[in-house]
C-alpha cells in the first residue's frame, strides 16, 4: 500500500548515509527532523551511527569518457543553489563522470566540490541566467553539444528572464534532451544514468549520444514543406 512504501522510504532514509541531504532536496522536513533527533541520541548516548546502504553514491568506472559524451548542464535558481550544491554532493561520484556546463554561480560551486581533481572534465562556464545564461545554453543544445539539464527552478519567484527560461525548457523538448527541473526528478534519474555509464548502456540516455528530436517535429517539418511548395514562385 501507499502508506506501507511511505513507512520504507522513511525507514531506508532513517538508515542511509544520504538520508539527510535527501530529505532536504525532497522537502521533507519532518523526516529531516527525525534523522536529526536519531543523530543526537546517538550522539548523547556516545553510540556511533550504523548506515546501511539502501541509498548510496557508489564509486565505480564508466564505460564511456567524458569526452564521449555531450555535456550535462547543471542550473538552480538563487533560492535553490543550496539544494543543488546538497544533491551535487550526494551524486559526486556520477556527476564526476560527465563533462559538466552549467551557468556561472554553480559551475563556481562544481569546482570547489570537486577541487583539484583532474580526472574532473568541465565544459563552458556560461554566464549567470538573467544576464543570458540559459540563452547561451540554449545553444550549445542546438549545436548537438549539450545532453542533458539538471534545472532546479524555484516555483516560488518571478524570474527577469522567464523568457530565457521558457526557451530552455522548450528547446529541451523540441531536441528530446534528458531535462531533470527539480530534485525528485534529477535523483530518480541518477540511477539511470549510473547503470547506463557502468554497464556501458548509452541507449539509456542516448541524448548523451546522438541528436535526438520530439515525435511532434516531423510533423512540424511536414506543415513547413508544404508552406514552401504552396509559395514556391509567388
């Protein structure tokens, strides 16, 4: 039942390493607050925490370069940087696996998580979102560069640049691109992403791979021809 698999979830994050972070990203203060109170008795008690490994950031070798794949974008809102850094650092051992791009603020933190690690492939540092930044990844996805987003938006707040951030989102869908705009979703899609790497799966994620394009533009490119055919000669 629905409440059997809510009392697991509850139960695994209670017992993971991760627990915190993840009941940060997920909004679940309660949970968070139940992970804190088991720290401090244990803390109290002088009792060392036991972690089982229901939900980890394993390390483990890709079958693909980096340089194999196109970038993966990591962006997050003013008021959801925070969440980003938390889930960066509770998937480092993935990310790290990927050509990061992103705008200007987190490509800032992706380098202070990862330090000196030269094994660490980064892309283009874009500029910040209202002054273009989601504009110039835009384009580096219309330029067959760009394979998936990690795009945490904060609902709560008007944008500036809503049209940029529209743009982002619907060229996402136009070229297929694997598009993560929130926390759930982004952690549902590591583990995806985890086996396509290890197990050397690219059509798990083959935006990672290949120019890929919505069901609905082959219509689209139906409806433009005949426009051209019908004013062809006028």
């Amino acid at each position: 039942s629905t409440s059997n698999a809510g009392s697991l979830i509850d139960h695994r994050m209670r017992r993971s390493s991760l627990g915190a972070s993840l009941s940060k990203l997920f909004g679940l203060g309660d949970l968070e607050s139940l992970i804190d109170e088991d720290n401090k008795k244990n803390t109290e008690a002088n009792v060392a925490t036991t972690y089982e490994d229901h939900i980890t950031d394993p390390v483990f070798d890709s079958r693909f370069q980096p340089d194999q794949m196109r970038c993966l974008a990591l962006v997050a809102h003013n008021h959801m940087k925070p969440a980003m850094k938390t889930f960066v650092m509770a998937n480092k051992n993935l990310l790290c696996k990927f050509k990061l791009t992103g705008t200007n603020t987190t490509m800032t933190m992706l380098r202070e998580v990862f330090g000196d690690d030269a094994s660490v492939k980064f892309g283009p540092t874009c500029t910040s979102g209202p002054l273009g930044g989601d504009a110039e990844l835009v384009a580096i996805m219309c330029t067959e560069n760009l394979g998936g987003c990690i795009f945490f938006q904060d609902p709560m707040s008007a944008h500036p640049h809503a049209a940029d951030i529209e743009c982002l989102s619907r060229q996402a869908n136009v070229h297929n691109v694997l598009m993560m705009p929130n926390p759930a979703t982004a952690y549902a899609c590591m583990e995806s992403m985890r086996i396509a790497l290890k197990d050397g799966r690219a059509e798990i994620i083959p935006s990672f791979f290949k120019t890929l394009q919505s069901p609905s533009v082959a219509e689209y490119k139906v409806r433009q021809a005949r426009v051209v055919k019908r004013n062809a000669g006028k």
